[in-house]
C-alpha cells in the first residue's frame, strides 16, 4: 500500500475527491477503527505544529459540520495548551472547545487515517506516513498565536484565521458526496 498524496497547492479545496469508497461493513476495521453493521466512517485527522489553535478549530468545524459522516481528531508534532484565544473565537461561532486537549501525533500515528490534514507548513514538514491508504491535503494558515498586539488585535488575528479554515471545510465537505 501507498500513500496517496492529494495536496491541493493551487489552493482550490476538494482537489481530490477522496481516497476510495468503503468497501463494506466492517471492511476496514483495524487500529483505531471499529467494526460496524453500517459503512465506515471516514477518518480525518488534521495536523499542526502545537495543536493549539488552527488544528483545533479545524477539527471543531468538521466535527460540527460533519460529525455525522466523519471521524474526527486533531494533533500536533508537539502538544501545548488549546490558546484560550482560539476557544473564544470559536465559541462565538457556537462551537465549544473547552473540553480538547492538546496531543501530540506521535500516539496516532500507528492508525489508520483516510484524509491527513496539515495547516501549517511545519506540520507538513514533519508529517509521518501512515498506514494504509492515506490522502494528504495541505491548507496554509496563518498562526494565529503568533499575533502581535493587545488582545483584541489578537483576537481579530484568530477571528480572521477561523473564518478562513470555516470557508476551507465548507467548500471541501460541499465537493465530496
């Protein structure tokens, strides 16, 4: 098996329509996936560098808005903290983030993923390879931890960098069936 690479450097999201279809109940049971009656869930796994903030809201945003169809999970290269910043700017948009936690990818790299997310360019850097079949998509962010100024100029940095990942999952989970 190899790994698919699909990132979208054009910038154009949904670039690759997925790495496969299942291939029926329980078919692709293993690490980290469970045998079901029904199809498999895909899994996404998005990556970045502190999963604190960008790596964070993506996940909240595809769980959110495809929780019902995708299996979720963010990570980091290193672990921190969820900035209190990113928890703030997604509560305004009705998602909580409060109860993620911070983890490194070193514990899920062993799974199987469908789609491997990175949203920085170290994390892509420094992605492992992934058993099975892997589509690997790559969507730039700005750091938003990396803001200088006061607070709300901070907070206007995450606001901006959450609508950009927002508009992001949208138009992929809008081009995939």
């Amino acid at each position: 098996m190899r790994e698919a690479d699909a990132e979208d450097a054009a910038g154009t999201p949904g670039a690759m329509d997925g790495p496969r279809e299942p291939a029926g109940p329980g078919a692709r049971a293993g690490p980290g996936r469970e045998a079901s009656a029904g199809p498999a869930m895909q899994r996404v796994l998005v990556l970045c560098t502190h999963n604190s903030a960008r790596s964070q809201m993506a996940e909240g945003f595809l769980r959110a808005r495809a929780g019902d169809r995708l299996e979720v999970a963010s990570a980091g290269t290193e672990a921190t903290r969820v900035h209190p910043l990113a928890v703030r700017a997604m509560d305004e948009v009705g998602i909580d983030l409060r109860a993620h936690e911070s983890k490194t990818v070193d514990g899920l790299s062993g799974q199987q993923w469908d789609w491997v997310i990175t949203v920085c360019d170290s994390a892509r850097e420094r992605c492992p390879v992934f058993p099975g079949r892997t589509a690997r998509l790559h969507w730039s962010f700005d750091d938003p931890s990396a803001a200088g100024g006061g607070e709300g100029e901070e907070l206007a940095v995450f606001r901006r960098v959450r609508d950009e990942i927002a508009a992001r999952i949208q138009a992929w989970l809008a081009s995939r069936p």
